[in-house]
C-alpha cells in the first residue's frame, strides 16, 4: 500500500516489519494491508513453473511496491535438470531476486528433490 492509499496486486507472502494497516481472517486465509515502507520482500508462490508473460506482468506490477520479489515453486516439471537451470535464469532475467522450486518431476521417474534450493530458500529467511 502506497501513502496515497494504492494496493499493489495479490502477494502470496509479504515479508514485513512493525505492524500492519489492516488486516482481517477468514477460516482458510489471512489478508493483510502492510504500508509500503514496511515490505522487506515478497514470495510468489507457483505449483508448476513454466515462464509466461502472466508472470512478468505481475511480477513489474509488485516492484512497484517492493522492491525484492523471490519466486517458490514446488515443481519443475522436466525430465532435464538443464530445462529447470534453462527456466531459474529466464525467472531471474526477468526480474524476480531470487528463484527456488523443491523438486524436479516427469512422468515415470521417481520425484528428484532439490535439497540446495530448500537449504538456500530457508538461509535466506535466517538471514533477514
């Protein structure tokens, strides 16, 4: 949220300081309003990872409001590890600050874990 009351688009999680503007619950989910200056950065969040144009859109449109956006995914989807390194730089060229997924996944093979993105997702939130 800007001094002048604009809302940026949805963020899956805002990393904050202090408290918020606003914010209200539901059974299922949390919403919250946080000023601008507050944002440290913010995590999309994805359950398969292709680049669109949908995610460069949206991505510009949150750097409007914080000025470090982190992308999680839980899966890249490909039977080459070069196809998820293909994928990690195009998110990064794009914009995003920093780029994760916990598994890489096929038809017919076994699911592959991604142990040094978890391990470099979870120092990054040490490290704030």
């Amino acid at each position: 949220m800007t001094e002048d009351g604009a809302l940026s688009l949805e963020v899956d999680i805002i990393v904050y300081e202090g408290s918020p503007f606003h914010e209200w619950r539901t059974e299922v989910m949390r919403f919250t309003l946080v000023p601008k200056e507050q944002v440290r950065f913010c995590i999309e969040c994805c359950g398969f990872l292709y680049p669109t144009m949908r995610h460069k859109k949206h991505l510009e449109e949150i750097l409007k409001f914080s000025s470090k956006v982190v992308l999680y995914a839980e899966c890249c989807w490909s039977k080459e590890k070069r196809t998820c390194k293909k994928r990690k730089k195009t998110f990064l060229n794009t914009g995003f600050g920093q780029f994760f997924y916990l598994y890489r996944w096929y038809y017919g093979m076994d699911k592959e874990v991604n142990e040094a993105d978890w391990f470099h997702f979870l120092d990054t939130i040490r490290n704030l």
